[in-house]
C-alpha cells in the first residue's frame, strides 16, 4: 500500500506564527499567560500549550493575568476593546491575512459600501469580520440565497472559503447591485492546499483527512473529498486510525488541515506505515 | 399563423432620446447640422434623417457645419476635444447610460485601478470607453482568455452586453485579482430585451429579428434566438420578408433591436398579416 501525502499539509504560515510566538512565551516561564478563546482550532495543540501554562480563558479581566494572546482568527472590535483596557500584556497573533481582511471590511463600510462576508456567520473569523464591518453588513455561506441588497455591495471573504464559492456569489451580486467592490482576502495556502487535495482524492482509493474537528479548512477538506467521491476519513489523531479502513487499499492520501501539526502527521503515517503502508514521493 | 411581439422591441430610452434630440433640430429647419459619426445603427433611421438634413460626417471641421450632434454610442476623448474646437453648435445626443460607464471607466482609471472594458474592442461604444480608461485598460469580449493582469481591477461593461458575460468575466477575475471593483453598466432595457426575447423564442416556430446589421443589440438577439435553437431570420426592413418562410408554421415571434423605428416593425407585422398572420395579445 502506497501513502502519498500533500505537501501543502499542516500548519500555514498563520498559524506557525502563532504557535512561535506562544511558545517563545511560554519558554520564558513567564506566568498567567492566557489566550483569548483557543489559539487555533487543535484541541491536541492546545493540549500541548496548556502543559506549557499556556490556556484558553474567556475572563479577560480575571486576576493573575500577565499576558493575552489574541488567537489567529482574531476577535471582535469590541472584545479587543475589552482586551486593550485589561492592563495586561497584548500579543497580537491574529493571523495577518485576517488582520488585513478586517482592515478591508472597515475601509468598504467606510466607503458606503453595504458590506457582505462570505463565510460561516459562526466562525471565530466571521464573527471578528462583522464586528468591522458596520450595521449593515451580511454573512451569506457558499449555498445562500441573496437577499435584497443596497446598490453598492463590498465583499470580503473569511481566509479559509473556496474560490468556487466567491464566483458564485459575485456572479449574483453582480446581477443585483449597480457597484460592486472584491477583496478577495482568501489566502493562498488554502486554496493550494484545497487544490492539491482535490487532485489527490481522485488518484487514491482512501483519503485520510487530519485535523481538528472544530477547524473549518480541515472539515472542508474532507467535505471536498468526499465529494470527489472518495472514501474519506477525518481523525484529530493516530489513535483513531482502524487497520480494517485499508483492507484491499492500494493508495491511501493524506492530508490536513492548516492548522494540524506536523508532529500529529507524521504519527499518522507512521502508524498507516505500521499498518503496511509504503511511504511514496510527495503528491 | 399567430403573430407574436416583444413588448421591448425597438428605441430603447437613450435612441428614443437621440432621435427626439434630432427630428426637434431638423424641425427648426437649420442648416448644417451634422452627427459625429451615425446617430444611431440603423440604416432606415440615417436615411430619413438625411432627407432632414441631418448627415453623418467624419469632416467635423469642415466648412458649413453650424452644429454637431454627438452619436448615442459616445466618441472617443480625442474627438469630443476636437469638436469642441469646432467652433459650432455642439448638441450631446450620447445615451446617458453610456455617458454613466465614461465616467465610471474615468474613475476606475483615476482611483488606480487596471481598467477592463468587457465588450466589442470594434464597437464605438467601446473605443469612447477607451480612451477614458486609461493606458492600462484592456477591452474583453465574452469568451477572451484572460491575459496577466494587475493587482487591482477595474470593470465596465459594454451597456448592450449580456449580464452573463459579465459573470463569466467577474469569476475569472476574482481568481487572479486581490481588489476587484465592478460597475456592472449593462442598461435595463438590454437586460430585459434580451429576456423578454429568450422567452419568446422557446415559444414560437420561427423568429424575425428586425433592426440594424450593424446594430450589436440587434444581432445579438439574432444570435440568441438561433441558439435556442429555432429557425431565425434577421432582417432590416419588411421587404426582406419571404411568405416561403412562414410554410406550416403555427407561431411567429418578432423582437427588434434598440435602434430600430417602430415604422420598420410596424411594416413587418403588417407584411406578415399579408403572408397569413394574425396577431395576438402582447408577448
């Protein structure tokens, strides 16, 4: 059994930079580091910074806090607000695409634009985007209907969407509104990284798919496998992993999501390679 | 045989306008009045005006022209200069819409934007968008590859355009470009025209598409009609009508351009009563 696994796979240059920096911190045994929400959606990292003293806290304000670490998928206007009045350390390890994303759903509501998000309204990310966005401002998924629109319409896009899904949706803004401003905010590595998967599952007979079952791109990823179709598992672990999934398999893909870390990919191979897999060239 | 005829068929609102504009002067019964280039692009419509009094002319500074009259489809920056330097009357009969897309192509092109023109790189239209466009600007039609563009991405539309293009035109864009901003000026009336004759035609035995040959709109009814597919005839006037045609055939449908005079339409409905027609209630 050959194992192929995506080059793209793992932590994107977003997430790297926020890894670094939490754990340049927490090398320096400071005390009360905390960091707003969960650092990126991987419970097994987050695991892992909690060993180093590193947590997730929703009580900005409590006592004992030398240190907040704004999370990668950045936060709401007000909360960083909330955060800046705390009087403690602010490290600031929103992901820069995010950051620039946010910087342009302010400058289109700024601009007059009526400001839609295409992205899930329940998305760290999406919820941090509205809260720039102003009063008139939209969240609509890949799959929405579009609702009446004012005549000048501004779209951003949460970092992490398919381009399949921005086409759609300025295809039918354009039929509606009479001025249409695109930042198209998705990043690159994402949509290398939802490519090469796609070609990937159409070349293998199982996908594992590796990631977070709260990160978004991860569950996308395995969304897209499965409809390529193929046979497609999404594990957070190794662990999870069943030797009775390869019976018969000739090929088996891997990837992950952006915000899995390599040490929980190489667990995976390793343990298919246990399994009787044969590690092939990259993709 | 059951006559059919598109509510939208012939003078849109800026032909409707320029012609007002025309007849109005030719009524005054001054002498010299010329159009920079044809008024509109419909032959019929030229010759009656010439019996006016009213010719096109490329010669703007000749000698006894004592007012210009500028063509709907808008001239290119170079000329308008010139005819301002010609010292005579000068009487703006550019469609409004058009005038709209000058400005916006002006604008993008002044905000920093890479401007691209989706239309007929031959049609007048177009070459006046041009020249407001910058040096940077590029004009596409429907079905162009798209060449290297620049970060920033500025669109206009050819306002007889089909709105399906411009969506076709917008998703390749958004792949490539970071900032998009998109005036969709394609005017209603196109829009509806273009509707209201696909309708039409999945209806009826046999369509008549009256207008110009060299009216864009008008042929691209045509075109749009022949690929339903039904069995289509674009003519100019009602002499063009054969009864061999119309052999066996339960339903006739007839659209015209927007630069086509309700007279030639009249003609061809009354031809067509002649040949066996009979009409019936609106589309």
């Amino acid at each position: 059994m050959e194992i192929l696994t995506a080059k793209g796979a793992g932590f994107c240059f977003g997430v790297k930079r926020a890894i670094d920096i939490a754990f340049a911190m927490a090398e320096k045994k400071q005390k009360g580091i905390y960091t707003v929400g969960p650092l990126i959606h991987n419970p097994q990292v987050i695991d892992r910074l909690r060993e180093k003293g590193i947590a997730p806290t929703e009580e900005i304000e409590a006592a004992g806090i030398s240190a907040l670490i704004i999370r990668t998928h950045g936060i709401p206007l007000d909360l960083r607000e909330r955060v800046s009045r705390a009087g403690c350390e602010i490290v600031d390890a929103t992901c820069p695409f995010v950051t620039k994303a946010q910087h342009y759903a302010k400058l289109l509501n700024e601009e007059g634009y009526q400001v839609v998000i295409l992205g899930d309204a329940n998305h760290p990310e999406v919820k941090g985007l509205m809260s720039y966005a102003g009063e008139n401002a939209i969240v609509l998924d890949a799959t929405a209907e579009l609702p009446e629109l004012k005549s000048k319409v501004g779209i951003v896009v949460q970092t992490t969407q398919p381009v399949d899904a921005l086409k759609r949706l300025i295809g039918k803004v354009a039929e509606k509104a009479k001025e249409m401003k695109v930042y198209n905010t998705i990043c690159n590595s994402t949509a290398l990284r939802l490519r090469e998967t796609e070609t990937m599952a159409g070349r293998v007979d199982v996908m594992i798919v590796v990631g977070g079952r709260n990160s978004a791109n991860t569950t996308q990823l395995a969304r897209l496998c499965a409809s390529k179709p193929v046979k497609t598992y999404h594990i957070e672990t190794a662990d999870e992993l069943s030797a009775q999934w390869f019976g018969g398999i000739k090929k088996v893909g891997i990837t992950a999501g952006a915000s899995t870390p390599d040490w929980i990919i190489d667990d995976v191979k390793k343990r298919i390679k246990d399994i009787g897999g044969e590690e092939a060239d990259g993709t």
